[in-house]
C-alpha cells in the first residue's frame, strides 16, 4: 500500500471501534481523510462518511475507499479499445511504453526516482488515462479509481525512503523491480459516502454529523511538498520542473503549505470543532507531535465529557523501518 505520513492503517480498527461504541450507522465526518484508512473502518461498520483533504492524490484513494462499491465498468473505454472486461483493459495498459515524456526525463534520466524502463511505462499508463479523460471517456469513479490504482503501482517500484522528497543515491532492491500496473482494490462494503477535495473547516462548517473525527498533520512538514509527484500526476497537469531543484518540484510551487501548517495548530481545530454539529469528537493524536497533549486535552475538556484511551501504533514506514508510537485517542461526548 502507498506509504503515507501520518497513516493510521495500523489503528484505523481499533480507533473505529472505539468511536463508534454506542453508534450504529452513524454519520462521520473524518475532516482529514489523507488515503481513507479510517473512514473505511467507519463506512465498514454501516456509516455514512464524509472525508475531506486539501490534496488531489489523497483525495483520490478516499474516492475508492469511501464512495466506489466495486471496480467500475470502463463501458465507454472498452468499447473504444474493443476489449470485453476489465482484464482486458489491465493488458492493454500493462502493454503501454512511452520513451520520451517530461516524466522520464525529469524521473528518470536527470533524478533517480525510477528506472527509465518503469517510467516509460508509467508515464504511458499515465498519457492514457489523461487522454479517456479529455475525451470524457470516464466518469469520475473510474478516473480516481485508475489514478489510485497508478499512483499504488508507482509507489511500489519508487527509489525512494517512502516521500518523494528525495531519491536514494544506490538503487533500491523494489525500484529494479518491473513496474506492472495493478488495480487498487481498496473498496469496502458500505453506505456510499462522500469525498471532498478541499480545505476541511470551508467543507464542514455549519455541517451536521454524529461524530467528527479529527487526525490532523502532526507537525510542519508540507505533504504538498513531500508528495509533488503523486499530487501532480493526480492534477493530470504536465508541469515544468525547476531544474534547481534535487527533487523535481515543480516551478510553480504548491500555495498548499499554509493551509496545511494552520491546520495543524490548535486555533485551527478549534474553529472547525466549534463551527461543526457533532455530538460525539473524536481527536487522534501522537506523542511529541505540534500540540502538547496537556494543552490538547485542556482545550477538549471544555467541550463535553472527555475520555482517553492510548493506543500503541506503528509509526511511519520507511526503508529505515518502523517507528513505534503512542497514539492518544481523545474521545468527547456532548
Ligand atoms: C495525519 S494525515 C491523515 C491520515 C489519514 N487518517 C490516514 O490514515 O491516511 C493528515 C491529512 O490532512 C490533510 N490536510 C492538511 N491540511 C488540511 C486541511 N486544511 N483540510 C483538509 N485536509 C488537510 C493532509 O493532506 C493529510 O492527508
């Protein structure tokens, strides 16, 4: 699965049991979505989830997770490729090699992100699904279904210690692998739910939900910049690369990092607490991150009846391992 900062996969069953305990088939609101991990333990457990996040790539395995309820049916694509299923069009894209693109020059050749056999054929897959979609020949299920399921394929043979940040200096044993373009598969059973691209107190202000569930960034790093990559390919722009730059970001930068440093503060969370009807809030938050947890839980207080609950994770994977974490699960009844 795509590594992500700040994912909660490891907790998301326990966390969802927890904030739903008393709730059946509740509405949730889970304001910082990132790849859907905890709204998909909610829309399993019958509930009608809402997600938002201010990025496109997240936004996009949420769409999977939270609102598609199987693999889409590419009608219109299969016909123009004559292929009879979804097989079918998995072949045709896996057969896709693109030599000269902005992306095998700028990830390949000049920056180390992939061998220039992998982004020549992820750079196809990518033309491909750019061109369905001028030609409106998928709906939005099917394109945040295929850029989900691109993005998970790339990040499985990317030369990286889990951000595109950086590329490693010596090849990584996954990135000599051949890249082969695989669904993602991350549906989940469920009412079907709603997933937002966008700033979480601009979606949710003034919005009524059983429970409000809150994971937000835990310090200043800016997604926008340590995912460049993913977040460009799921604009489908063809971007100029500042050639200062190590990493490749782009040369206009993303204006996302001050949207995504405020709402990592505390005046920002407490906006979107008080501007939402919620009757139960639910905070997810980790050891020594932005926040003091005293201060935290001073604020949280003031809100309704406050329980605690701390739970072991793992923390973020990267070729260096993994980190163990506590995480404190601030739990608060109107
Ligand atoms: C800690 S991560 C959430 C991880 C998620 N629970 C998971 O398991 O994948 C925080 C997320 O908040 C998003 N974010 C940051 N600022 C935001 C804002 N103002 N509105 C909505 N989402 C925001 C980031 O892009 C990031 O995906």
């Amino acid at each position: 699965m795509f590594r992500y900062f700040g994912s909660k996969a490891s907790t998301a069953p326990v966390v969802a049991d927890i904030a739903l305990d008393g709730y059946k088939n509740a509405t949730v609101a889970d304001a910082f979505g990132g790849l859907g991990n905890i709204g998909a333990e909610f829309k399993k457990r019958g509930c009608l989830v809402t997600a938002c996040d201010l990025l496109h790539f997240p936004n996009a395995f949420q769409h999977v997770r939270l609102v598609c309820d199987g693999l889409p049916n590419f009608s219109r694509v299969r016909k123009l490729l004559s292929v009879s299923s979804q097989e079918g069009l998995l072949i045709h894209l896996n057969s896709l090699c693109s030599d000269e693109s902005w992306f095998v020059k700028e990830y390949a050749e000049v920056r180390g992100f992939f061998t220039a056999e992998n982004a020549a054929k992820i750079s196809a897959v990518w033309l491909e699904i750019k061109s369905w979609k001028t030609l409106e020949l998928i709906d939005v299920d099917e394109e945040k279904f295929l850029i989900a399921s691109l993005l998970n394929s790339m990040d499985a043979v990317a030369n990286t210690a889990g951000t595109y940040y950086a590329y490693l200096k010596k090849w990584d044993r996954k990135a000599l692998k051949t890249f082969s373009f695989e669904w993602y598969l991350g549906f989940v059973e469920g009412p079907r739910g709603v997933a937002i691209r966008g700033d979480a107190l601009n979606y949710l202000s003034d919005k009524k939900f059983e429970v409000l569930y809150l994971d937000p960034p835990y310090n200043g790093r800016d997604y926008s910049r340590y995912y460049h990559l993913p977040e460009t390919l799921a604009k489908f722009e063809e971007v100029s690369v500042d050639s200062n730059s190590k990493c490749g970001q782009p040369v206009v930068r993303s204006t996302m990092g001050s949207q995504i440093r405020n709402a990592m503060r505390l005046p920002y969370l407490l906006d979107l607490i008080n501007s939402v009807s919620w009757e139960r809030l639910v905070v997810q938050y980790a050891d020594g991150a932005h926040i003091c947890l005293n201060e935290l839980e001073r604020a949280l207080v003031t809100q309704g009846t406050l329980k605690v609950h701390e739970i072991p994770a793992l923390g973020y994977q990267s070729t260096n391992g993994t980190r163990q974490q506590m995480h404190h699960v601030f739990i608060i009844n109107k």
